[in-house]
C-alpha cells in the first residue's frame, strides 16, 4: 500500500511516523519547506516537537504529484484546507484511492461535514471510500509513542478495516466504526467544549465545574449529533466522551489552552490579535450556533462559547448566566 500524507504539521508528522514505523510505504507531502526539509534533513518536525527524533526513515515532499498511484492518501491538514486540497488532488490521483481524514469540524464555507465535502470533491473514479480517523490522540504523545486508541469510521466496512489494519501496532489501537454522522459530529463539537473547559479553568475554576462541563457537554453533543442521525452510543465512545475528556483536561489541547487565555483574560481580544495555531473550535462554535438555532437544538454550553467569542459577551458572566438558568430534571 502507498500512503500519502498530505500536511506535514503537529498530527500528519506523527501519523506518517506511525506508518513508518509499521514499515509501510509512506510520504508526507507539505506546504512548508521549513518543516519538509527539518523532516528530511535532521528526522525532526522542530516546529511542533522540539527535540523530538522522527523515525529516520520518514520522508516529505512539496511536490504534490507524489499523490499518483496512491493506494490510501490522508489528510492531515486545518478544516479550511480540506476543500481546496481535495480540489488539488483529484486530477492528480490515479486510481481510486481510501481518503482518510483526520481534521475534527466542519467547511467553514458550507458547514458541510468533513466526509461530504471530500465525496463532493473527488471524483467516484478516484475515491474507493472516505474514512475518518478520529478519537482521543494528541499528536505530542503519539509521536512519542505513547498508547492511544481511535476510530476508523466509514460507510465501507472493507476500507475501515483496511485503515485499522494499516495504521495498528503495539501503541495505536484502532477500532472500526461504521456512524460516520455521530463520530464526526462528536469529534467537532468536542472542540468548543474544550474552549469552555479552558476558559472555565482560565476563570479559576476546579474538577467539580471541569466534570460538571464534560457531562453537561456530551447531552449536548448528543442531542446535536442524533438530531442529524448519529446513534447515541457512538458518544460514549472514543469519538465521544473519549475524545472530550482527553480535549477538556490536557495541556497539548490548544483549544483548551485558547479557552485559558480568553478565561484568564476575561477577553477574547488578545486571543484574536495573537494566536497562530489550529484552533478548531472558534470556526466550529459559530457553525454549531447559526446550525442549532436555525434547527431548535438546545445547545447552552456552546451559545456561551460563541458569545463570547463573536458577541464580546465576558467570560464571568457566561458562567453565571449557565448556572442560573431555570431548574430541571437531568434527564
Ligand atoms: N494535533 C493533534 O494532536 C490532532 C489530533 C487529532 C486531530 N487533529 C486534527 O487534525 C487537523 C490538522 O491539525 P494539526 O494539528 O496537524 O495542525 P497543525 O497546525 O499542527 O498543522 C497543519 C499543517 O497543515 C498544513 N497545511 C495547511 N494548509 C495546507 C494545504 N492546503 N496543503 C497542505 N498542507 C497544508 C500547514 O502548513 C501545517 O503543516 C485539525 O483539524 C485537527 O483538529 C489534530
Ligand atoms: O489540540 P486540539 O485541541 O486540537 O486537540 C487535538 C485532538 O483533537 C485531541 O484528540
């Protein structure tokens, strides 16, 4: 099998690593010669990992022809750049390949899901299918090799297990799933709850609001993800309640480190001015916010987030508001 990474940033460099150490067939290809020549030259991705040494076998590219004759091509690349790349790629593919994607969130220009933007954008004579590979995985500790398990979600049983299949070993366990619609749509929203998990510890408080936040969060993104046809157990799962815990309670999060900075500041301002990473959850709160209410979806935890970051509501008072609405049953 001949895999292409696409994006040679923080996850595409750990999973193109795990391949490599799987003994696979595997390039990354980059936008960024600085991290394809770091990659090639001194086996490390500096940018994202320090001193960390990359499996010395690992190569990367910024020819983008490096696609031809792929077997199984996966996208490691910001939602934004799902559309565009996929446009790019597809004259180039020469044979129906398993597209595997990685990014968690929607198109920011369409509020599509990932997978529908990836079948509307490559032709079925270069597409066998999608698979999303999504759960609870900071790249930091995956390229250290520290032990994580995900999903392989697709509507083809064949190519999920094909994906679990190539990417497994002794430090990444891959389980298959076939709800593409719950998985993607935890794995999204799970984003913005790390974004009010970050500002509600950046506010100064502790484990009982911190548990209080995921548990509250996952009703919410259950009741999101069954509105459009996810099963409710896909949610305690690992693209669930798996993939939130990890989001909510780590210091890799950046979107848990946003929601610090913007707790702690009592601002989203500096937040705006500054910040260069891939923060996922600031695109996806506005689409679950215009999404949720144009469809009646009770989304609370979310709306605060998205005050707060598009209507200049502080921080303090998002809190309150959440915990003085009116009393009711849990379930
Ligand atoms: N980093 C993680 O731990 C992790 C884990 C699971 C999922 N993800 C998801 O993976 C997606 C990618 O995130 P990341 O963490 O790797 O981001 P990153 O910021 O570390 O790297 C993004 C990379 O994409 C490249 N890029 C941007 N546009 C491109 C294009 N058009 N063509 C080729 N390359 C392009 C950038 O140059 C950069 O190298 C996000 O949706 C994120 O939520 C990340
Ligand atoms: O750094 P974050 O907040 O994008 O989180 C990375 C992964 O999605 C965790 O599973």
């Amino acid at each position: 099998m001949k895999t292409v990474v696409i994006g040679s940033g923080s996850w595409g460099t750990a999973l193109a690593q795990t391949l490599a150490d799987n003994g696979q067939d595997v390039t990354i290809y980059g936008v960024n010669a600085a991290e394809v020549n770091d990659i090639n030259e001194n086996h490390k991705n500096s940018k994202y990992f320090a001193e960390t040494a990359l499996n010395p076998v690992l190569r990367a590219t910024t020819d983008l022809s490096v696609v031809k004759d792929a077997d199984v091509v996966v996208l490691a690349v910001p939602t934004i750049a799902i559309e565009p790349i996929c446009k790019e790629i597809d004259p180039l593919l020469t044979k129906k390949a398993i597209v595997v994607n990685v990014a968690k969130g929607f198109n920011p220009k369409t509020n599509e899901r990932l997978s529908d933007v990836i079948r509307r954008c490559i032709s079925p004579d270069h597409l066998s299918s999608v698979v999303s590979l999504i759960g609870p995985s900071h790249a930091e500790e995956v390229v250290i090799r520290q032990l994580t398990s995900i999903d392989a979600v697709s509507q083809n049983d064949a190519d999920a297990i094909a994906i679990q299949n190539l990417f497994s070993n002794k430090y990444l366990r891959i389980y298959t799933g076939n709800d593409e619609v719950g998985s993607e749509l935890g794995a999204a929203i799970k984003n913005v709850m790390a974004i009010a998990s970050g500002i509600l510890s950046g506010l100064g408080y502790g484990d009982n609001t911190r548990a209080a936040l995921i548990t509250r969060g996952l009703q919410e993104m259950i009741r999101y993800g069954t509105y459009f046809g996810g099963k409710e157990e896909t949610f305690i799962g690992l693209t669930g309640i798996g993939d939130l815990i990890v989001t909510c309670t780590s210091v890799h999060s950046r979107n848990f480190e946003a929601g610090h900075q913007i707790g702690s500041e009592n601002t989203v301002e500096n937040f705006f001015r500054d910040n260069t990473k891939t923060v996922e959850g600031v695109r996806t709160a506005k689409i679950v916010h215009e999404v949720a209410k144009e469809k009646g979806i009770d989304m609370p935890i979310c709306e605060e987030v998205y005050q707060i970051l598009y209507e200049g509501k502080e921080p303090k008072d998002c809190a309150n508001d959440l915990m003085i609405r009116k009393l009711k049953a849990e379930f």
